[in-house]
C-alpha cells in the first residue's frame, strides 16, 4: 500500500507539471493564430498565477477541512477541465478566463503535496516528487513537438494533455482509501497544523529569505520555460518545431537535476545540493549568454534546468527543518504563494523587457535573478548553520 501511494503522489505530480510547459511552448503559435503581440503571453500565465497565490494561501484550511488526497483528486480533476477548455478556446479572453480555474486547481495540489511529502517522507523522494514534475513538464513539449510535425495545431496537443490529465484524477479518486491506510493518523495530524497569515509568517525568522529565495528560483524557472521558445524564435530565428524541440532539453535537465538531487541527498544535505545546483546554473547562464550556437545553446538550457530543478524541492524540504512540523503547511502555503507571485510578475516582466529591448535581452534577465538569489542566499547562510559542500550531512531518517 505505501508503494501504491507514492506512485499515486508521483502521477499527482505529473499532472502538475502538464500545463506549466504546455503553455510555453504553443504560445508562439497561438499568438500567431490570434494575431497578437508576443508580450500577451505574459497576461495569461499572470491570471493563472494570480489563481495559484490564491489557493495556496487557503491551502492550509483547506487541507483542513478536505484532507490532501480529496483535495488533490478534486484540484487535478479541475487542471484537467480547463485544458480541455483550451483547446476550444477561439480568443483571448477565453484563454484568461480559462486560466483562473487551472491556476487555483495548480496551487492546491503543489502547496498540498509538498507539505504532505516533506513531513511524511525523506528528501530524497521530495526530489524525486519533483522530478516526476520534470516528467510532466518535458512530456508537454514532446506532444507540441509531435503534433506540429504531424501537421496537427496547437489546439491538439490540448488535448492530448488534458486527456493525460484526466486519467490521472481518476487514478487519484480510485485510491482515495489508500490514502488513510497509509498514514492512519493523517486526519489528525492535519487538524494540528497551524494557519499563519501573510504578516503573522513574516514575523518568523528566515521566512522572508527563503520567500526571495523562491522568487528568483521560480522566476529563472518559469521565464526559461515561458520565453526560451520565443527567445529562439524571435531572437534565434529558429522555426517554432525546432524551438518547441529545444526547450524540451531544458525540461529533460530540470528532470534529471531533481532525480540527481533525490539520489545525493541519501548523502547530501539539501542545502549542500543547493550549492551544487547554484555553480551549475552560473555555468549554465554563461555559455547562454556568451555562444549563441543552437548546440550550445540546448547544452545551456538543458543545464539551466539541471542546476536549477533541485532548488525548489530542497527549498520546501527545509520548511519543517527550518520552522517545525506544526507551521511547515503554513509556511509553504505562503512560500507557494510568492512563487505564484514570481511565476505572475517573472514572466510578465521579461516579456516587457522583452518587447522593449528585443529577446536577445532574455539570458541578461535570468542572470539579473541568479546574482539576487546569490545574495540572498548569502543571507541564508547566516541564519542557518549549513554543512560545508563536501561535508558529511547528517542522514535523513524519514
């Protein structure tokens, strides 16, 4: 049974990581289609975030009331009716109407499951919770890539994704019981997590740093995802299949960068990974900024998403470490919450700037949030005792 549930949780994941890649990759077609200027892309992963900031700051009384598996059937479910509306979409309203629902559905099941799996389990498998992340976010870019090359249009791919994703909500509403089989105490437990508002966690040491830690990681993460395709259309002048193909690498490192990060961290502490993960991503940035060959180029993002990916499962696995177990679903619901705010901002930042300067601006905008994150997590290294990068961390019993 407890097997069976963290395949569950994985899948959950999956579904999770769907449309977060799905969108970047056909947005150059759909402007396209709709005759639209590139910055729109911007609006509509806002409004979708807007939607996750929102559900993540009720996540904590939400997990309350529900539990987390009715509340992630339930959210996964809903993703999966508003990709299935995108597909039938004719305009651009519709798509921002669309992309309220999948936002709110979005934020319930990360800020859920991240709590679920860094109380319940080890850091290695809050790695590899989103490493099956990686999966669902490279799956989206390989069905867009597949359905060009066949001649079929974005609205397929929708699809596509949107019937993947429906097959997992009924998976998770077929193993609903495994659920209490598995952590019998559950109910309890989630009755004894704290709510914290926004100013009441602030006033918490180090709360703030790993918000700003969050902001840059998700900015990097979400900006590389959202604008690369554009970034090699407009700027690179590749075709959008070649573009759609490239950007899959950078989901294929982010995949890699969070199974490595669930293996060392059988050795590793997470904050040592995260130092693994900073060196490489500098690397990475450099041979993006510096050699504009296409070979080059998906070597870069590919190692973006390597150094990358690790950061923010090893951020939210420090939450009840760094906070304690009673406010980790608290924390992480508002650390959720400043994602989105980054996944909102991040995006629609870039494509001003891009829009203003032209795309070849886009590795200075990624590096511009890698030294501020560089900076706060020299702040970090104050508040909290870090082992050294090659020390032996202490092993994790979960």
């Amino acid at each position: 049974m407890a097997t069976l549930l963290i395949i569950v949780i994985y899948a959950a994941f999956i579904g999770l990581g769907l449309p977060d890649s799905l969108f970047g990759t056909s947005w150059p077609s759909i402007y396209n289609e709709f005759g639209l200027p590139f910055s729109l892309g911007a609006v509509i992963t806002g409004i979708c975030s807007l939607g996750t900031m929102t559900s993540s700051l009720l996540s904590a009384r939400l997990i309350k009331k529900l539990g987390t598996n009715k509340l992630t059937a339930a959210c996964t479910l809903l993703t999966a009716v508003a990709l299935f509306g995108f597909s039938f979409s004719g305009n651009f309203v519709i798509l921002c109407l669309l992309a309220v629902p999948l936002g709110l559905g979005a934020g319930s099941v990360d800020t859920a499951l991240n709590n679920y799996v860094a109380v319940h389990y080890s850091a290695s498998q809050m790695s590899f919770l989103h490493c099956f992340y990686g999966v669902g976010v490279t799956v989206s870019p390989f069905i867009m890539t597949l359905v060009f090359r066949n001649g079929m249009g974005w609205r397929t791919g929708y699809r596509i994704a949107s019937l993947i994703q429906i097959s997992l909500a009924l998976l998770i509403i077929f193993t609903l019981p495994v659920w209490k089989k598995v952590h019998p105490a559950e109910g309890g437990a989630e009755e004894a997590y704290e709510t914290l508002s926004l100013r009441e966690a602030a006033s918490i040491k180090g709360v703030k740093v790993m918000w700003l830690l969050f902001i840059c990681t998700c900015t990097i993460e979400i900006s590389t995802g959202n604008w690369s395709s554009t970034f090699l259309v407009e700027h690179r002048h590749l075709s959008n299949e070649l573009a759609a193909e490239s950007v899959t690498f950078y989901y294929l490192g982010m995949t890699m960068g969070r199974l490595l990060s669930g293996v060392f961290a059988k050795k590793l502490h997470s904050w040592q990974i995260i130092k693994i993960g900073l060196i490489t991503l500098g690397c990475a940035l450099a041979l993006l900024l510096f050699v504009p060959n296409r070979v080059v180029t998906i070597i870069a993002l590919m190692l973006i998403g390597l150094g990358n990916g690790p950061m923010f499962p090893n951020f939210n696995y420090l939450a009840p470490e760094n906070f304690g177990e009673s406010r980790s679903s608290a924390i992480i619901g508002t650390q959720m919450a400043v994602s989105s705010f980054a996944v909102l901002a991040g995006p629609i930042l870039c494509g001003l700037v891009g829009q203003a300067l032209g795309m070849g601006a886009f590795p200075y905008y990624l590096i511009t949030f890698y030294v501020l994150m560089l900076l706060v997590f020299l702040r970090a290294t104050r508040i909290w005792k870090m082992p050294g990068l090659f020390a032996a961390a202490k092993k994790d019993t979960k």
